[in-house]
C-alpha cells in the first residue's frame, strides 16, 4: 500500500487546484448486495442516476478504520484523525462520471458527525464502532447510541490478492474516484484520488445488519450478501466539494 499517488489509471482528471484532505482507508469488509433498482432510485437526490452494471443495481456495507485524516500541509491529530467508519453506499454516475453516493455514514468520531455534513454534506451519524484486525480474519461491531441500528460479524479471505480488470463486477465496484452529495439544496461531488485497490474475496459470518435494514432495500437476507471482498486499504487524497454543472 504505496505512499506514491499514480494518475494512469483514472478514469477521468483530478482536479487542478490543491486537494483538501489527506487520509488512509484501511482494513475494509466490502459486501454487496444485488439491489432492485427502483428501490434504490428513491433514495437518490434529483438529477443523479443509478450507475448499473449488467443492468443489475448494488448496495455496499463496508466496515473499515479512517485513518490519519487530516488537512492538507497539517498534522494528524491523536484521538480525532483515526477512528472505525461503516458506511451503506451504492453506486451512481453524472455527466460521464461514475461515482458513489452515501446513504450513511456511522462514525465513532464526534468531530467528524458534526463537521462533515456541515461542509461536506456527507450523512455523518455518530455511532460506537469497534474493528479487532488479525491476518486471517476482520471482526467489526457498530451500534448508534440513539436508535441502536448495529452491524455486527466479521470477514475472511479466502483468495489471493488480487486488482480488478476493466469490465468486471469487481472493477464496477471498487474503481470510484469520485462521491456525489446534496448539499444545501444542490447537487455537488467531490474528486477522490488513490491508486488501484487491491483485495481478496472473502467470507462474512454477519450476526446483527439492521444499519443495511434499515433502508427497506428489499434485501431477502442482510446476513448473507451476494459478494464479499476485503482489502488492506488505500492513502487517498479528497477534494473539497464542488456544484456538479
């Protein structure tokens, strides 16, 4: 998991002037369940579409570790830069830009929950979140102090590392370099840089989902998604957002 940013792979430009923030994804759970689209549709704001692969819709769970955020040309700060995220996103394009979009975004970080959706207007909810990281297996459990919505389980590789190929489920879903949200009554995105992921297939042994529930998706069993993968992570580079034209 390099340091050094490549630009080759993009599939559109970053762009021009200075990014915003600094970070790492890490030790993320990704699983995905296929989604009828009509479902999802509704939860989108007007004017961005549904990114389908094969026809089919996706909804993402990802448990992971935010690590070292920070503003551009400052320091990470103990106790605020790192803490586990579990966000609920499916996927969506504008004006040629295939993205994702957000439904949550459960955070154990106060800091964040309120400054996010202020400036950002990423859906931030406070939630206490717990990850344990071992070689062979990633444990996750979350759960708001408010309603108690939880996800609770763990996940293990069972396959080789890998890099997804142009034209396949695994690319639709992980190849996204940008995120899309409305904010203050308008349409906006923001710009994310990383190099290609690389991830293994994996199991989830899922005890408690009521944060993928939640939505009403139509989702037959939210203890066994479709497809699971797991990755070590990415550094990544975010723009602050911008009106989509």
């Amino acid at each position: 998991m390099g340091r050094e940013f490549r630009r080759d792979h993009l599939p559109f430009e970053m762009p021009k002037r200075a990014y915003s923030l600094s970070q790492q994804w890490r030790y993320l759970s990704f699983m995905h369940w296929e989604i009828d689209p009509e479902k999802l549709a509704n939860h989108l704001p007007d004017g961005l579409e549904l990114d389908l692969f094969d026809g089919k819709a996706y909804v993402g769970t990802i448990p992971f570790l935010m690590k070292g955020v920070r503003p551009r040309l400052l320091p990470s700060v103990y106790g605020i830069s790192t803490f586990p995220e579990f966000n609920v996103r499916t996927y969506v394009t504008k004006n040629g830009k295939p993205g994702v979009f957000f439904l949550t975004l459960d955070a154990e970080s106060r800091v964040t929950c309120a400054y996010a959706p202020k400036f950002y207007g990423l859906p931030y909810r406070y939630s206490k979140c717990k990850l344990e990281i071992s070689k062979n297996q990633y444990k996750w459990n979350s759960k708001r102090p408010d309603d108690e919505i939880s996800l609770q389980g763990k996940s293990v590789p069972i396959g080789p590392i890998m890099q997804a190929e142009h034209g396949t489920l695994e690319y639709f879903l992980f190849e996204r370099y940008c995120l899309y949200v409305e904010h203050k009554g308008s349409l906006k995105m923001a710009y994310t840089l990383h190099n290609p992921w690389k991830f293994q297939v994996a199991e989830a042994e899922i005890s408690s989902n009521s944060l993928t529930e939640s939505f009403n998706l139509g989702i037959e069993n939210p203890l066994k998604p479709d497809y699971v993968h797991v990755s070590e992570g990415v550094h990544v580079r975010t723009w602050s957002v911008e009106l989509v034209e």
